[in-house]
C-alpha cells in the first residue's frame, strides 16, 4: 500500500489534502465519506492538513534563504513573454494559542498575497484602446465596481446582480488585454519585509525576471510599492497603479463634490476618468484640486465620509501615485493595468480561511494559506509538494482511517 508516515496511501492523501484545500474540514470529512468512502473526522482532517501546510512553509522559508545565498535555481529554462507580480492583502480572524478550549483574544489579522502570472500580449505602436472600456462608462456597473472594491475591504457582502456579471465578461473578452498563461501564489501571515522576500524567491524561481516585459500592478499600499523598490525595480518590473482602485477613488470624489448619485457627479467623474484613462495625471490633479479648494480643507477630525475628506483623498492618492499611471503606455506595451488577478486570489483565499466561525491559531492559519496557495498555482505544486519527502514518524496514531 506504500503506507506514509500518517499510515496513510498516497492516494488517500491526495484525497485529504485536495479536500481540505477546497472546502471547511467539516465539509471536507463529509465529501470523503460521500465522494471516496473514508471516514476521517474533521479535527483529524485539521491536524494532517495542519501538517502538511507546515512542512510546505518550512520548504517555502528554505527556498527563501536559498535566493538569499544565490544558491536558488531557476526552474524554467525558456524566458516568459510577459510577466507581472500583483500584491494585495486580505483579512481572517486568529485566536491565542494554547488557550484550552474556546476561543480566546479574538482579532482580525492581515495576511499577505501575490499572484505571479506569465502572460500573453502583443505591443503596439498606437495606444490599442485610447477610449475607457464600456464597463467604466456605465452609471450601474461603476456603482458596482466601486461597491465590490469598497465591501471587499471592509469584510461586507458584495450586492448581487448575475446578469450584469455576465455581459460584464462579454466586454471584456473584446478588449485586447494581456491573457494570463499560468499563475502561482504566494501567502502569508508574516510581515511585509518577510513577505518580499517570499515573492522574490518565487520571482526568481519561475524566471520572471527574465520577461521581456515585466509589471507589478498594486493599489496604493505603502508597503506594496515598498516590496517593488527592494525586489522588483532593479528587475526592470514596471510600476502601475492599479486603475480600478484610481476609478474608486474619483467616483466616490466626485459623489462627494456634486451629491453622490447625482446626474452632476457622473458628469464630473467621466471627465476624470478621461484624464486618468489618457495618462494626463498633471491634469486631473489640477481639476482634482479645484475641487478641493472649493470645498474647503477637512478639520482634523473630519468623518470619514466627509466631502472635504474624501475629495483630498482622492488627491493624496493621485499625487503619491503619479508616477505609476502612465496608462497609454503601459497598454502599447501590452502590460496590466488592473490588479484583478490578486483580487481574485485574495476571494479564493477567504473562501477557505474567513468567516465569522473560523478563528486560527496563528500556525495553523499559516499552515493553511500554504495548502490554500499550493491550490491555487497552476504550475503543479499541489501535486509536487503532495509528493515530496515526508518527516520521519507519525502525526497520529493508528486506527484513525475506516472505510463506510
């Protein structure tokens, strides 16, 4: 049966640890016994997948200090045609460790993600859509956008709506942005400068670096550009703020200026929109700031949903971004300008790591994103890792596996 250290057959644990990848331990314990006929309860199901996790972080920390001697090897031998790296962050609930039963000193913690992508585009010589996409021209799907983007953020149910979804994805398919070819994930509870590390090594593994063109498409996080400037920026990857964040941020402006929802501030907003979808960033801070000083300056403890607030924010975010927005020729280059691809990740990641009954010891939530990321990647390291060494001795003792 070629029996592993768990006492387990490798099959039976591809089984748990893909089960446990998609979906809650609980669920996980019902879909083996309905889909594989095994009978493995859902804490024992934890601590395998806890396991597993575990051991691929502590092979994802080596791989690390691996690049950090410049002992780490490229794995690919032909160079991308394009590659980008987007960054962004996500939130799920963790518990004091060894505190009994219970949960004890519950808190929201950030982690970290990267979705690493080699991609497929042509340059142009003209700017191939000089016209904002139909989507940011639509009073409802902006509305929607900008809802989507605002409740990802603070943890709130996005509104519904599957009909506009769908024509949503119509329109996209005809425009000519880059087509992903393969993606990998990088997670992680760790701090910003640990994280960099992280997805430099993975960067240099898959020979990003070696792209003849290469994006790190971001929001305006400090620390995210701050991982560009110590990683990414002597590898020729070129800055870009991600353009839906900036369309956010001149919706909820210019509803602030003119009355949200107003005929005046949609007016108001596709002209910024015009300026930033053409890269005339020294315009739309000139306009942006007319605005601001109309208003008035905010006081020091101004709401956060205050006109004054909000319009300045606005142009705080265009200011510290301006070198990132040359949008024109970041398109002729056949470059992202939308960090969907981390978006997109970060939900896929919440799905199994949030929700208001999980609380993780912080090990375990480590442990987890690992498998999680392992699932994610679409270069075969779920399988790769599944297959790996394993530590000698056993998580569990014997007799846990029945069949029904």
């Amino acid at each position: 049966m070629q029996l592993g250290t768990e006492g387990y057959s490798p099959a039976t644990l591809r089984k748990v640890l893909h089960a446990t990848a998609r979906d809650s331990f609980q669920q996980a314990s019902v879909d083996l016994a309905a889909l594989a006929g095994l009978t493995i309860s859902s804490s024992h199901l934890q601590r395998l997948a806890l396991r597993f996790g575990s051991e691929w972080a502590a092979h994802r920390d080596a791989e690390v200090q691996a690049f950090q001697q410049k002992k780490l090897r490229v794995a690919y031998r032909a160079a991308p045609q394009v590659a980008s790296v987007m960054l962004d962050g996500g939130r799920l609930q963790t518990r004091a460790d060894d505190a009994g039963s219970g949960v004890s000193d519950p808190q929201w913690r950030e982690f970290k993600a990267a979705s690493l992508e080699t991609l497929r585009s042509q340059v142009q010589t003209a700017d191939p859509q000089p016209q904002p996409p139909g989507r940011y021209r639509d009073r409802q799907q902006v509305a929607r956008l900008a809802a989507e983007l605002k409740a990802a953020r603070g943890g709130a149910a996005a509104p519904s709506g599957g009909r506009r979804r769908r024509s949503r994805r119509r329109s996209r398919r005809r425009l000519p942005r880059p087509r992903k070819v393969v993606r990998t994930v990088v997670a992680t509870l760790a701090d910003s400068e640990r994280f960099g590390w992280q997805v430099a090594a993975e960067v240099h593994r898959r020979g990003l670096h070696k792209a003849g063109r290469k994006a790190c498409v971001c929001d305006g996080q400090k620390y995210n550009w701050s991982i560009w400037q110590m990683h990414l920026v002597m590898l020729g990857f070129v800055p870009i703020l991600d353009f839906l964040h900036l369309l956010v941020y001149l919706y909820a402006a210019a509803g602030a200026a003119e009355g949200k929802g107003s005929d005046a501030a949609w007016v108001l907003y596709e002209a910024w929109l015009a300026l930033a979808w053409s890269g005339r960033v020294g315009a739309l801070l000139k306009a942006l700031r007319v605005v601001g000083e109309r208003l008035g300056k905010p006081p020091a403890q101004a709401k956060e949903d205050d006109p004054r607030r909000v319009v300045w924010e606005a142009v705080g975010y265009v200011e510290g971004n301006r070198d990132k927005m040359r949008y024109p020729q970041y398109r002729r280059l056949g470059l992202p300008i939308s960090s969907a691809g981390v978006e997109s990740v970060i939900k896929q990641l919440n799905r199994r790591v949030k929700g208001t009954e999980k609380f993780w010891a912080e090990g375990g939530a480590e442990a987890l994103l690992q498998v999680r990321a392992a699932y994610l990647s679409e270069d075969g390291r779920f399988e790769r890792y599944g297959e790996m060494p394993r530590p000698r001795g056993r998580a569990v003792g014997g007799g846990r596996l029945g069949r029904t």
